[in-house]
C-alpha cells in the first residue's frame, strides 16, 4: 500500500522550471549569443556543475561561503556545485594551460547555485553566460569585450541600453589622494549609489571618512561622461596630475576610446561613470556595467572588467584576463516570448487512422521543405483538432480526408482568417508557406 | 601567509572538462538536434538540476537510491541532483498539467549526475538529451519517435546504425507461455545476450526455469527480423495463437511498420528484435535501442520506448507517453572533431599598436559578411603572430602594416598554401572568402 501513496509534485523554493515559451526563448537567445561570441573567435568550453569544495572556496568571499551547496558525497569528498562560472576558469585555465594556446577566448554558458534567501526576482539556480579574453595585458581586449556586448545586445533586439564603463585604477588613484585606507569598503559603498542614492551613501561614507573630504570625494565619484568623448576627457585632465594611478587609469580609458570611437556602435551606447566599482575584490582595471535606460530598476544585465591574477590560487605564474558576465534569467525577463506553444507551423489532421500513413508522407515532404510540420497522432473529430492547433497557436491545419488522400493533396485551413482551400498539392502548400 | 598557500587545480573523479575542439562539437551537435525537434513540433522545456530528494527517489529503484547525490541544504531539506531526465518530467507533467495542452511533445537537453563506480568511458556527469510525446497512446507517437531518432543521426552524418525495435507485450506473452513468474528477472538476463553470450545466458536462465524450457525460450527471443517485414511477419504470425499478449504485441509492431514503410527511412536501419528488453521497468509496450553497425561494444546509443504510468507516483490519473534519450557524450565519442581550436577563419595580425584601431575596423567589416575574425590583442612580431594562427588553425592571416592601412587594404596569407596576396581591398577579400 505505501507504494501507492503519491508524492506530491514541487519545486524547492528558489528553483523554477522553464515552461516551453521561455524555454523556447532561451534557446534562441543562446543561439544568437553563440553566433556573436564565434563570430568573435571565441570558442566554448565546458566545466562540470560540481567540483571539490575548496577549489570553490578560496577566492569565494564570506557571502559565498553562506550561499554555498556543500555536501559531502559517498566517497567521502567535500565537493560543491559551482556558484559562478569565473572561479571553475580560473580552475581550468590553471588545469589545462599547456593545452591552450594563449591568448585564449572562451565562452560558457551554464547554471551556477546560490543558496540566497529566495525573493521575488532571485533564484538558487540560473544560468550565466560568460566572456572572457585570457593572457593578454592588451587594451584591444578590453575593447573587444565591451565591443561583444554591444553587438550581443543589438542581436537581441535591444538598443536603449548604456554601458557604463571606470577603471579600478581611477577609483585607486581616489582613494589614495584622499588617503582613504579601506579601499574595499569605498568600493561597496560607492557602488550603492545608484541604489540608495547620494545622500545615504554620503552618510555612511562619513563614518570612516574625514567629513570635509567626503563631499570632496563624493563630487569625483559622481563624474559621468555626459558630453563627446573628448571633451569628457578634457574636463578631467587635471586629475591625471594628482597621482600616478589616476594617469595610468585615465590614459587607458583614453586608448580604450580610441579602438571603441572607430567603430560603428553608438556613441551614446558606452559613457565612462566614476562610481562605477564592481564589488567583485578580484577586478584590477577597466570595469562596466550594462544598465537599460528604460529599466534601471532591474540592475545591469551584463558586467565585467580586467582581473589580473585570476589564477593565482592555484598558480604562481599570474595570468590575467577580461571579461564579462550575462545574467541570461534578468535578459529573458525583459524580452517578449512568442504566443505560439509549438514550433511547428502546421498542424496535420488525419480523420481516420488509415490516413497516417499519408499524413506522415506529407509531413515529411514539407519537413525536406524546411517547414516545421506536426502531426496529431489520434484521429480523433475536426473540431477536436482545430480546438488544439488554436490553443497551441498553428499558423496552419493540413486536413487530412480520403478525397485529400486519394487526389494526393491537402486541405489547408488558415487558423488566423480560417479560410480554408481544398486541393492543395504540396507543391503550392510549399510555396504559399514560403511567402 | 596561508593565504598564499596555492590549492592543486584537480577535478572529482569521475568528471570532466570540454576543451574548445569538444565543446564546439558538442554545440553544433546539440544545434542540429533541436533543429530536428523543432522540424517535429517538439518543443524545448527546462527542469532544476536540483529536486526533493523523495521525488527522485520513488521511482528510481535500488541501483539508483546508491548512486544518487543526495544531502540536505543549507534549509534542512534532502535534496538531490537528478540522475535522469524522465522522473523529473513526470513532475513537470504533473506540476503543469493544466498549463501543457496534451499531447505534448517536449525535449529537453541538460546534464544528469551518478554516483557510479568510476571506470573507462563512464562518467558521473553526462549529458542526456530526451525527447518523449506525452498524452497519446496511438502508435503513431511510437512511429514518430522512431524517425526522430531516424533523421538525428542522419542530420548528425550518421549512417550506418539500427534501431532495434521490441514490444514489452511480447516478452509478457513469451513468460506467460513459460511460465515464468519473475519476470524483471527474465528481461534483464536476456537483455544481457549480447553482452555476455547466449551460452552464458543459458545457464543463468537454466537457475530459475525449468531446463527443458530454456532452450525452447532461448530460440524465442533469439528472433530477429533479417528479411522484409513482410516476409517477418508471415514467419512469427504461428506466434499469435499463444496468447492475447503476443497478438497484441505483434499487431502494434504491424501498425507501427505500416506508418514507418511508407517514410523516406532505409528499411535497412530498423529491425525487429525479440532479445531487446530495455532494463528500466517502466517500459510497458514498444521499445527500441541504436546501435552503430560497425562499433556495437559502444552499446546503445539512443534507447527508449512507451510508458504507460508515467505519472503514477504524483497523480491518480495516468498520463501515458513514449520517448528516447540520446546519450551525447557516448555520440560525441565516435563524431570526428575538427582539428581547428578556433571559431575563426581569420587571424588579423596588427604589426604595431597605432594598428589596433584600423584591424578593428576590418575585422568590424568582414564580420559583417557572416566571417568570423579574431583580432590579435598584441602588437607583437609578425613571427609569433603566424604561429599562433598555425597552432589554432586559421585559414587565413591578414597583416596589417602602415602600409596596409594607408592603402585600405589587407594582406592575405593562406596559411595552408602559405601564399600572401598584397593590396587587397576589403570587397576583394569578401569575395575570396565567400568562395
């Protein structure tokens, strides 16, 4: 009897499935950011969702720490399911370097875990799509990274979007000139001001700053391009004179301007922004965010930057690299699903079960056709099938009789105008679907 | 100090990395096969890695309970990663049932985890790819899948296979005659026939069915179709009178052979074998596995066949199915990978820094012609540039002095033929690569 007790079918909290709209979705996102990051030269590889627990720990932070999936498995190992993709490169890279060729372009997309207090918006399990350029110090990777971004976003259809670009050297270069010790808790709080505004940051700025320097260094921080490139660039000439960090941050924007200014992207698409941080402790250059300008609430969808000792947990050779993260959950979520549940674009309606046979031979002839074609697999009445083509949104049900059957044609009913036209060879079928 | 303390990069045993050549194999594998799927009307859903350790469980049997990656979170629940792609769409189906218009033809692409001994060629993580048609039970859906599994590893340049067909209601007829009780016990020895030999088979069954009637049993399910189905189904129709499960059972594979002749498939590629009994016991009728004619050690490389209680465990209702899993990593095993390590038919060679805005703008153009162009990030001598571009395996290089740029040119080295063309223009090297 207890076997036949059931269980009742859920998720655990934090996790969702991907019904077939937003799955279908994925898809296409995914195969269109493909398309760019080869596009690019980049090529994809593959780290598994589990590794040993320290690998994972080490450069992870106190907040991963809490947020981990750890657990011990039947050989007794502590092992972990990744939390971003950035930690199992640097594992990789270090792994495999003699197999690699550097400079080295890779992509990966894949699920990561964290076990975050679930709320709306935020999920244990999502999927990130990164892009990195490994083992060069160049600017031109730089470039090219923000280069990709711009391009993936445009493939996607979204253009109202602005990457905000800093450098870790600038905000340096801040801290140093207004002898500012904690530079990593700078960095954190500086980086809310977008979410809690001027005013709090300036607050808690003042605990551990002298008062009459904060809104000396909160003027700095809130210096964002808002002009041409080279006026910007005139207007804080003066800052490379303050320190060396600053002039050697400011001149690399410079050059970066110089690859980005030549290409066909939007000028108005890229604008350096001083607050710009990155919490990440592992950044060490140029860093950007991606925010939409219509929908800021929702954080940026794509961020990254130039880390230059990516492997040194493992290493003691220092490799660096660039790159950058596409939180793929936040993309769909401001991208339109299609209203069809199917891919198919016709649906065949056999009325009796001899006519499989000639429905399947016509499915396939239209299949060579490139057209997406399902069959119903019962044949059951009419109206029955109509009912499920206009539920799952055919654009199209072949009817499938014995007059059809003998004359070798089909009916072809349009689910939008439900005009239907009789005697349709599959020749003319193929060329009014391919109008 | 301890900080420094480097960590041994290392993977758990039993998993793997995707190098570039593989993963670039694997991505256009599995595009080709949502193509298909899409050609069929199937639509794509997606699942958690991670489930209810109990909704795993139930269905899984015993080799499974040892093999799952199973613990508690960070919230005290007992999770686990999923080890298969069936039981969680049996969740699915029953979560979503009101949501999902039946039939439904779903895939599903993702890796599943087990805990297996590790050994040669077995891995704890791998990559299956399911597709089932859920709601009906008209054997066209068992016809369907069957050419599914057809046209994949046709479009994957895969000839020389055979699906080799059964019906779980003919093995119940084959033990009813014979009286056999246990069943499961029967199906799993004579699914090992081809693994350990009929002799071996013999004397394993001769422990639990009386003598006499193992060697009659044996010439039973040692039955295979090696002529036209016609011919076949005149040669077992003696096997109908036994009972009402063999009528049945042979009556389906008629129905199914009657869909599945008349479709452009090599009649060659499938055949009816009496010895296939697929160990997983929720198969109830059809069931079928692939083998490469030529590499048959490698064992099935596509399996599946129709359940008809796939939501027994949730739901009092019961929602039938049938489908088959793709074993990918066993598939990429025997695929060819190309020998480039790049995406990229293109190295643009910079010969020195001032460079780097000019080969941005050619690469940004010949990118724009559907070429893909990797750009070196280093203004570094042309020698170790040449290299590089033999080591990944560009076609071609495209120098870039001042010369170069001054002209608006390029100048193209066939890495194969290691010939330079001097001066040509942007339109000119379109032209030669769309050639």
């Amino acid at each position: 009897m207890s076997n036949n007790k059931k269980i009742i079918p859920r998720l655990l909290s934090g996790f969702r499935d991907k019904l077939p709209q937003e799955a279908m979705l994925k898809l296409s996102v995914l195969h269109k950011l493909s398309n760019v990051f080869d596009n690019f030269g980049f090529v994809p590889i593959e780290t598994p969702h589990l590794e040993y627990a320290d690998i994972l720990s080490k450069q992870g932070g106190e907040d991963i720490q809490k947020e981990l999936y750890k657990f011990i498995d039947n050989g007794g190992r502590e092992v972990a399911l990744r939390f971003d993709q950035t930690i199992p490169l640097a594992r990789f890279i270090s792994l495999h370097k003699d197999k690699l060729d550097l400079p080295f372009k890779r992509y990966v997309i894949g699920n990561v875990f964290r076990g975050e207090k679930a709320q709306r918006g935020r999920y244990r399990e999502f999927t990130q799509c990164d892009f990195d350029f490994i083992g060069s110090n160049s600017i031109a990777c730089d470039a090219e990274i923000i280069q990709v971004i711009y391009k993936a976003l445009i493939m996607l259809g979204i253009n109202e979007f602005t990457i905000w670009i800093n450098n870790r050297k600038i905000l340096n270069g801040i801290c140093k000139h207004f002898n500012i010790k904690d530079e990593v808790l700078l960095l954190r709080t500086i980086d809310k001001i977008d979410k809690i505004g001027l005013k709090t940051v300036n607050d808690e700025l003042c605990k551990f700053i002298n008062k009459d320097s904060v809104s000396a260094l909160l003027d700095i921080v809130s210096i964002k391009q808002d002009n041409s490139s080279d006026e910007f660039f005139n207007k804080i000439a003066y800052l490379k004179e303050w320190n060396i960090e600053l002039k050697y941050g400011i001149n690399e924007l410079e050059n970066l301007y110089k690859i980005l200014s030549n290409l066909n992207i939007d000028k108005s698409s890229y604008r350096i922004n001083f607050s710009v941080a990155r919490g990440l402790n592992y950044y060490t250059g140029v860093v950007y965010e991606t925010m939409l300008n219509n929908m800021k609430e929702l954080g940026s969808i794509c961020s990254g930057g130039r880390y230059d000792n990516l492997t040194k947990s493992f290493l003691d050779e220092n490799i660096s690299g660039v790159g950058a993260s596409i939180g793929i959950d936040r993309l769909l979520s401001v991208l339109e699903t299609n209203p069809k549940k199917t891919s198919a674009r016709i649906l065949i309606a056999p009325l009796s079960e001899d006519l499989f046979s000639y429905s399947y031979k016509i499915a396939e002839l239209l299949r060579a056709s490139d057209i997406a074609i399902e069959v119903y697999p019962d044949a059951i009445k009419l109206k029955k099938q109509l009912s499920y083509a206009n539920k799952k949104k055919h654009e199209f049900v072949a009817i499938i009789g014995d007059e059809e059957a003998k004359s070798n044609t089909i009916t072809l009913r349009n689910m939008t105008t439900s005009i239907q036209m009789k005697e349709v060879s599959i020749i003319k079928a193929i060329e009014l679907l391919k109008n």
